[in-house]
C-alpha cells in the first residue's frame, strides 16, 4: 500500500473517531448538566413539600389549642328555623366570632335550645335570598380569626414550631419519593445567616460555594422574624455522575479505540519504514557479495589456464587474492549474523573481568595503521585509575572497532582525520570511554535515530560507504546487554563524540 493512501485512510479515520469523541464528550456536558437541573428541581420540591407539611402542622396544633380553650368558653347560640342556628362566642384570647349552622330543627335536634332563644318557626322569606352571602361573610371572619390565631406562633421559638427530628423524617421520605436516596445535612437559620440548629455533618463553607440549597419555612412571618431551611448533600455530584456510568463507559472505550487506531497508524509507519530499510539492506548485501564472489570466480577461472599454474607468482598472487576475498566474504558474514542478536531474546556473553584501558590500547595500535592510511592521526588518553570492567572481551572489542570504523568512513576529504579515545573515572563506580572524531558530524535528526536497526545515515555516496545500518545498533545493544549507556554528541561539518559509560567490577 502506497505510503499516501495510508495517509489518507489515517486522516478520514482519525476525523471519524475524533468526530464521534466529540460528540461523545459534548452529549456527556449536556447529560451532565441535565442531570444537576433535575436534582435541583428536584430538591426544591421537596423543600416546597417539608415546609408546606410544617405550616400545615403548624395550623392545625393551634387550631386544636384554640378549640380546646372555646370548649371551656360561653357559647350563645340562637334557632334561625328552617334557617339553621347560629353560635356567637368569645375565645380566651379576646377574639369574637360567629358561626351559623344551616338546617332544620330535625337536623340539629341534638342541640339544646333554650326558651329565651327560641324563635317560631315562621321563616322570613328573604332570609333564603341572603344565605349566600352571609356565610361568605361568616367564612371571612373565621378566616381572619384563623390569620390572628396564626400571628401569635411568630413569638414561639423556631426549633418549636420546626422541631428538627420532624423536618429530617419529612425530607428523608420527599426525596425517596423523588427518587433522590442520598445522604443530606441541613441547618435552620434566620435572615443574617444565625444558625438556630445544624446536623453534625453540615459545613458552613459550603453556602458560600452555592452547593446548599434553602427554603423559607414559614414565608407568611414577619420579614424579620423569617427562618430558612438549608440543605447540603455531600454526595451530590457521586449521585449525579453514578447515574451515568454508561455514558463513561462509552466515552472510555471510544478513547481507547483512538488510541488503538493512533498505535496501529503509528505501527504500520514503522512497519513500512522498516521493510524499505530491509529492503535496502538486502540490496546492500548483495552488492557486498557480489563483489568477493566475482574476484573469487575469476580467480578459479584463472587457475583452470594451465599458463597461471606454471606461474608460482600468479599462483601467489591467486591465492591471495581468493584468501582475501574470503575473509572479506567472512567479515560479511559476520555482518550479517548480528542479526540474531536483535531478533532473539538476550546475548549469549562470557563476562570476564578484563582492563578497558590495555583493550582499547591494543585496539588502537591495531587499528593505527587504517587511520594512518588515510592521512588521519589517532590519540589515546587513558587516564582512568581503575579500567576493570565485566565485560565479554570479544563484543567489546567489536564495539570499540565499529565505532573506530564508522569514524573512518564518515571522514572529510578536505580535513586529515583526527581521532581521541580516552577513559576516565567518574562516579557511582563507573567508567566513561569517549570516541571523538573530526569526521562529517550527524545531525540532529539522525541522532535520534543512528541506534535503529537498518537505520543508515545519507552521506551521498561520499567515499563510496556501504553498510547494512547494523553497526550501531549492534554497539547499543552490546553495552545495554553489558549494563552500560551510551550517547553521542554530534555537529554537521564539526565531528562527532561517542560516549560509553560501563560498571566497574564488583570483584
């Protein structure tokens, strides 16, 4: 698949989720919000439904009160006839009133009619005409005297006319019936913000925050002398949230199929990436072997002409040309084996204690000859006091010798090459090994990347270098493997300086 379909698939892919998280996320706010305007609706019904119950209570204790005081007082009374009766009497507080009962004798027969109030029963005729309007008059007057009787109850103390445990039980059942079965605290306070009673749980601080919800009690008494219900539910926003559970499991798992998508794009890159870099390396390999295979065959081709084997010096010159080609063949080989290490699970090493310092010496003197050929120079500073590391001796060696030969083949042909190897001791029992060269430099982005398998820095074909992009990643995974770290530091046109930090030996 070309790289521009993928992203194309990607962008219309990625648009999709987005779009739906989107949604998702706007659907949750409004949800959400729905949800806080029910329970507050909800909540201020109930408080509407507990103080209605209270001034209902409220009205009828002192209506009982005032009945049990006008059995205990004088009633007048006097027959209508047909008309009815009609009671006249003055409560222990002062306050008259009149109350007629309409209906025959026969219906109110049980009532005593004494002979002074006794009237015939000849009924005035235009007393059915004013019927109506004198028991409006009379449910006037006993609404005043009930509207009296209720003025007095402003100077009874509020926990009285409101007692707590009655409030608690009434807003308990309201909210179960509302469906809100949460835990509350409330507080009875007057128009300053005095608190007259408060449960154990309520926090003052949570007015002000505007999380409490309140209710006039008696909204009838005297603007002074009113008291407020306050409510505070500690777990009102759990409630509100726990109700739409499903609407977060939704939500989580849209976010997780993005991040799959995202993971998976992200995969396929690397993975196409990867297969142009084997690619790449196979075309590298076979030019590699293409080259020792041809030497190899025309040099068989030569030994069949019976003139070169006359020839001791042709022979010679066969001979090593074929024993060279084959231990570059081998050094391919080799190469290509590295392979291994990145495919299966940890190295197979041999630790041994051994100097860093007189390793990278016989390195250096080996290797002093290349450096040489092409003009270049190379120094050591092997300063470290204590260079005994655990390290496998054979791998070590390879690491020291690839960093040693990439700084070869990234020289500049303009500027002799310029090489320093040096060790010191630094702390935490470690020790650092430095590789600096005056070579091409790598740039930033490539320093990110110089450590991946296959992965090969572009050079332009400067000096004809091949490769298989195994070199450092091979390096990276051999100190890793060795309990080491290692980084570089690089400027384009400058150089590049490799840094190896390594345990020292516990022994």
């Amino acid at each position: 698949m070309k790289k521009q379909t993928i992203w194309i698939l990607a962008v219309l892919m990625g648009l999709t989720l987005l779009g739906l998280l989107f949604l998702q996320v706007f659907y949750m706010r409004n949800m959400v919000q729905m949800r806080y305007d029910q329970f507050e609706q909800a909540v201020k019904q109930s408080l509407h439904a507990v103080t209605a119950r209270l001034h209902y209570d409220e009205t009828r204790r002192f209506l009982e009160e005032e009945i049990d005081s006008i059995q205990s007082t004088n009633v007048y009374y006097r027959y209508l006839g047909d008309a009815g009766v009609r009671y006249t009497f003055t409560t222990n507080s002062g306050l008259k009133a009149d109350l007629t009962i309409e209906g025959t004798p026969n219906e109110i027969s049980h009532i005593q009619r004494p002979a002074a109030y006794y009237v015939p029963q000849e009924i005035d005729a235009r007393a059915n005409f004013r019927k109506d309007e004198r028991f409006l008059r009379q449910k006037n007057m006993i609404d005043d005297v009930i509207l009296d009787i209720m003025s007095q109850a402003n100077d009874r103390p509020i926990l009285e006319r409101a007692n707590p445990e009655r409030i608690s039980t009434y807003l308990r059942k309201e909210l179960d019936t509302l469906g809100l079965n949460v835990p509350f605290e409330f507080a009875i306070v007057n128009r300053i913000g005095s608190i007259a009673f408060k449960t154990s749980g309520f926090n003052n601080d949570k007015v002000a925050e505007g999380t409490v919800f309140g209710h006039s009690i008696f909204p009838r008494d005297h603007y002074g002398n009113q008291y407020f219900l306050q409510v505070y539910f500690p777990t009102k926003t759990d409630f509100v949230y726990s109700s739409m559970s499903f609407i977060f499991t939704s939500l989580g798992f849209t976010v997780i199929l993005l991040i799959v998508f995202v993971f998976t794009i992200i995969t396929a890159f690397r993975q196409k990436k990867l297969t142009e870099m084997k690619n790449d390396f196979i075309n590298n390999m076979t030019h590699e072997f293409k080259t020792p295979l041809s030497s190899i065959s025309l040099a068989a081709q030569m030994l069949n002409d019976q003139t070169v084997r006359k020839s001791p010096v042709m022979l010679n010159q066969i001979s090593s040309v074929i024993n060279d080609e084959t231990k570059r063949m081998r050094f391919l080989v080799e190469k290509v084996l590295q392979m291994s290490l990145f495919e299966g699970k940890k190295a197979s090493l041999k630790i041994t204690d051994v100097d860093a310092n007189l390793i990278i010496y016989n390195i250096v003197n080996t290797f002093k000859l290349k450096v040489e050929k092409y003009g270049g120079h190379i120094t050591t500073n092997l300063d470290a006091m204590n260079a005994i590391v655990e390290v496998d001796e054979m791998h070590f060696t390879n690491v020291i010798f690839n960093l040693l030969d990439n700084a070869v083949k990234y020289r500049r042909e303009e500027e002799p090459l310029h090489l320093q190897v040096a060790t010191r001791d630094i702390s935490g029992d470690r020790l650092e090994i430095t590789l600096e060269d005056n070579g091409l430099g790598i740039s930033k982005d490539d320093q990110k990347r110089i450590f991946d398998k296959f992965y090969r820095v572009s050079t332009g074909n400067l000096h004809d270098v091949k490769g298989f992009g195994l070199g450092l990643a091979y390096v990276k995974k051999m100190i890793t493997e060795l309990g080491g770290d290692i980084s570089v530091e690089s400027q384009l046109g400058v150089g590049t300086k490799f840094i190896i930090i390594l345990p020292l030996s516990k022994s």
